[in-house]
C-alpha cells in the first residue's frame, strides 16, 4: 500500500503472499510469518511445510515486538500493542494486546 513505513528488524517469512493496505506503521522488531511446521515429529523430519497469507488492512500500527502468524487478516484501523502475538483475526477500528492478542478497547472510525 501507499504510505508504508517500518522500523529496524522488520522479518516477514512470505512463503504465502503478505498484503498490506494504505497507511501502514510497523515497529521494531516485528516478525510476520505465513509458514508453519507440522505438530508431528515425523512431519517436522521430513522439513514440511504449510503456508498460509497475512493481510493487513488501511490505517494499521503494530508496535515494536509484535509477532502475527500464518492465516491472520488485521482490519482496517486496528492497533496492536508492542510484544503482542497475533493469532486470529483482528477486526476493524480494534486494538488488541497480549499474548495471544486479545481485544482490550475499540478505536473512533476517524
């Protein structure tokens, strides 16, 4: 998207396609990661992988440490506080925090 701007670190993992909208903030030391290993060891012996894309919406600010994990749409005008592990979808005008990020407050439209 347009007006895209990152801090030091950012890592993105894109095996599966990362998109990003309008407007978007990333802070330090951000990881997005589309890929994923398997939960069986024999699965992890044999170096399988499953991949799955990342969608960040307009007006989006992740702060410094976030980590958002394979299949997670970020909607429109959501924050996600620093050190916070996103692992399901968040919603538009939401911001979320923890570990996993849950919903703490919702945010104006403007």
């Amino acid at each position: 998207g347009d007006d895209f701007l990152s801090n030091y670190n950012l890592t993105i993992l894109d095996i599966a396609p990362v998109t990003m909208g309008n407007h978007v903030m990333i802070g330090p030391n951000v990881g997005l990661y589309t890929v994923n290993h398997p939960m069986t060891a024999q699965g992890r012996r044999n170096y399988m992988a499953k991949a799955l894309p990342i969608t960040i919406g307009n007006d989006v600010w992740l702060g410094g440490n976030v980590v958002v994990l394979p299949g997670v749409t970020i909607g429109n005008n959501v924050v996600v506080a620093a050190g916070a592990v996103v692992t399901k979808d968040v919603p538009d005008n939401t911001r979320v925090a923890g570990v996993p990020a849950k919903p703490i407050r919702s945010l104006s439209r403007q």
